[in-house]
C-alpha cells in the first residue's frame, strides 16, 4: 500500500492493518493517508459519519441527494462542485460502525473516471498537546484509468482526500472552540 509519501508510526500502522485492508489487483492502486485534528473523537466522528451530508466538509461536495436512510446499502448522488473532471458521483454506503468509528463508501456510478473506487475511513481518540484530539486515517482503492499511471492515479486521489482531510481538520477545530469542548488531559 502506497502511503502518500508518509511514514506512519507504530499506532497508525496498527489501526491500518486493522481497518485498511484492501487488496488491489495489477491495475489498482490504493494508499491511505492520515490526519491528526485537534478536536475530540466525537465532534469528529459527527460529521464523517454522515453519509447524508458530506458537503459538510467536503469542499468539492456541493450538494448530496439520498435515496433510502442511513443503512448499510444506501445510496447518495453528489453533486461535485466545478474545477473537477466530473459533475456527480454515485455512491453507496458499504460499512457504518458507531463504537468503532469506521465509514466504508463505494463508488457505483457518475460522470468520472474513479472506476471500482472504495474508502474506508476511521476515527481514532489521541491527545494532542495535552488536550483531546482526534487521528483520521483514509484509505482508498481504485483502478488505474487507461492512460494514466498507478502513481499519477494515487497522486490525484490522494491530493483530494488531503483537501477533504485538512477541511474536516478546519470545521471540527472550529467547532471544538465554538462548543469549548477540548479536554485538558494534562
């Protein structure tokens, strides 16, 4: 697995191995990158964990249609905002776990080229600098697109899901100050 050019230490390569099992063939390439946000596991996990509302945070994400509720199975048409090579995606919700805050999606339509694209993402408590924080990691599997290289694919993808990390960073610290929930663990 291809790691966006990070080295991980021993914990995230603990919750990797664990979560981020994916299994690419010779024309697939997958990676997973992490993020540490200085807010609390539960104002992170609430906004991830909507399927039904990824615009959120999601920057490219300007509106999201559900059909059915929020079980596993359900089905979201996004509506990609401009400056993207798409304009919607179809995506279904594969794995939702409350106690261990992990989101699986699939990719099953739309205008793209992110063909047999899966994610998991997962939400993991740490303390940052004394106070509560928060360890994101999300990982990806993909095909390689005629023309394109493994690398060139993981790049791309990786630089999306590094803007919707460090967006999700931005929205949950700026809720923990708002609600003045950071715990002093020192």
């Amino acid at each position: 697995m291809n790691n966006g050019g990070e080295s991980y230490g021993l914990i995230e390569t603990q919750y990797i191995r664990r979560h981020h099992r994916h299994e690419p063939r010779d024309n697939q390439c997958t990676s997973a990158l992490v993020k540490h946000i200085r807010a609390p596991v539960h104002l992170v996990w609430s906004l991830v964990r909507r399927f039904d509302q990824p615009q959120k945070y999601k920057p490219f994400v300007s509106r999201c249609i559900m059909q059915g509720d929020l079980d596993i199975g359900s089905v979201r048409e996004v509506n990609v905002k401009s400056g993207l090579p798409a304009t919607t995606s179809t995506e279904m919700l594969e794995q939702l776990d409350d106690e261990e805050h992990i989101l699986g999606i699939r990719i099953v339509g739309g205008d793209h080229r992110l063909r047999n694209y899966s994610s998991i993402i997962t939400v993991h408590p740490e303390v940052i600098d004394g106070m509560a924080g928060t360890m994101v990691i999300e990982s990806f599997l993909v095909d390689v697109p005629d023309g394109n290289t493994r690398d060139e694919t993981c790049y791309f993808v990786e630089a999306l899901i590094r803007c919707n990390l460090s967006s999700l960073a931005d929205v949950s610290e700026s809720m923990a100050v708002q609600l003045g929930s950071t715990t002093n663990y020192v």
